[in-house]
C-alpha cells in the first residue's frame, strides 16, 4: 500500500513565523502535491512538482513556497506566516502521467497561526 | 479556476438508507473520482472514471461518468455507521491537468 505521512498532525506558530512542513511518500511516485482545505471551499491546489527540482504553482501558490530535493518528500514552506494560513494542508502523491489523477493523500496538518 | 458544484452538502440519513450524491460543472472533464474523508484523516480514492458512461462498483458504492461528460454520480447502498464522513468529487478538464475538487458531502450516518 501507497504511504504518505506528514511530519506534523497539528501545528501552532505566530504570525510572521518561517513554517516547514514536510511530506514523505514511499512507493516511489513521480508526482507530489500540497493542498489545502478549508470548510466550504473543498480542496484547492498550491503546488505541484512532477519530478525531483521541479515545481509548479497550483492555484493558490501566493505565501508558499515548495522544495523538492529527494523524489520522495516535497516540503511546503510559509515565509512567514499570517492568520489567514490557519488551515488543514493535505500533502499527496501519484504515479507517472497515467495514474496522474489518483492522488495518495497524507492525514493531513492542521496548522493554526496566532 | 473550474468550479464544480456537488450536492448535498450534508446528509442525514438511517442506517440501511440508499445514499446519492452528484457533482456538476460546467465544462467537459475526462475524467471523474470520487474520495471518502474520514475524520481527521487524508481523502482515500473510492473510485476513478475514465470514459463517459461508464459505471464502476466498489463493493455498495456505484459511481457514473454521466454521458454528457459535466457530472457524476455516487451511490451508497445499504449504508453502515462507518459510511460517515465528507465525499468529494474531483474532476479533470480535457485541456488541463490538475484537478478540481467539489466541496464535499458531509454524510451522518444514525444508528
């Protein structure tokens, strides 16, 4: 079975605080995602990468930032985080072009920011 | 970005009572998948659709890519307590890539 964790269930940092969170998948999936979800908006994209050192901004990239450095974990990065970050950010991974869509998903972390 | 609308937000229902929920947009997508998002937990792939027409069981869930290619179905049998959570749909267009998910069905399940 597929695996993906993330490194933390829950978080609590300040505003303006630098915020690393990390996701590991072990079946050796090319693509990473990082999400987040919040009540009634369902889940909307940040970033993608399709392969090691390369990313791609999904549809809400502005505040984050992303790394891939090792096929196998993508991080997720908050410059400096704001209240309006406070969320639950899902990480994900999918095999090649394919199986693109049938997205992997970690339990989740739930960020708050104060 | 595409929207898609899934409805109901939220079901109430009794153990053993028939479930559907659907999805819609407004463009054509090539493909439909339906997650399950246990409390607490990451979204886990029910279903993947491919072809319009197409219906794919997965033990007492039935799913359909309608034939017009701008919704989808899901059905729930016979539900059980551990039925309960938020379904999503998700869908991608013809010309992109990413996907797009709904907003979630919100399923309780009484005893």
């Amino acid at each position: 079975d597929v695996k993906v964790t993330q490194s933390s269930r829950y978080l609590v940092k300040r505003t303006g605080e630098k915020v690393f969170l990390e996701c590991v998948q072990d079946m050796d999936h090319e693509n990473m995602f990082w999400y987040r979800q919040d009540p009634g908006l369902g889940l909307r994209l940040i970033y993608f990468s399709y392969d090691v050192k390369m990313k791609e901004k999904g549809d809400i990239p502005e505040g984050y930032s992303v790394s891939r450095e090792k096929k196998e974990r993508f991080s997720l990065i908050l410059e400096s985080a704001s209240t309006n970050q406070t969320s639950m950010y899902l990480c994900a991974s999918s095999f090649g072009s394919r199986f693109y869509n049938e997205q992997f998903f970690g339990p989740g972390t739930r960020l708050t920011v104060l | 970005g595409q929207q898609l609308n899934q409805s109901p937000q939220s079901m109430f229902i009794q153990e053993g009572e028939d479930v559907s929920m659907n999805c819609t947009s407004s463009s054509i997508f090539n493909t439909w998948l339906w997650y399950k998002q246990d409390p607490g937990e990451g979204p886990v792939l029910l279903i993947a659709l491919y072809k319009a027409g197409e219906l794919t069981s997965n033990g007492r869930l039935t799913a359909q890519f309608g034939i017009t290619r701008k919704d989808s179905f899901l059905n729930i049998s016979a539900s059980i307590p551990s039925d309960v959570g938020i379904y999503f749909c998700a869908g991608q267009e013809t010309s992109g890539s990413r996907l797009t998910f709904g907003e979630g069905t919100q399923l309780t399940v009484n005893p």
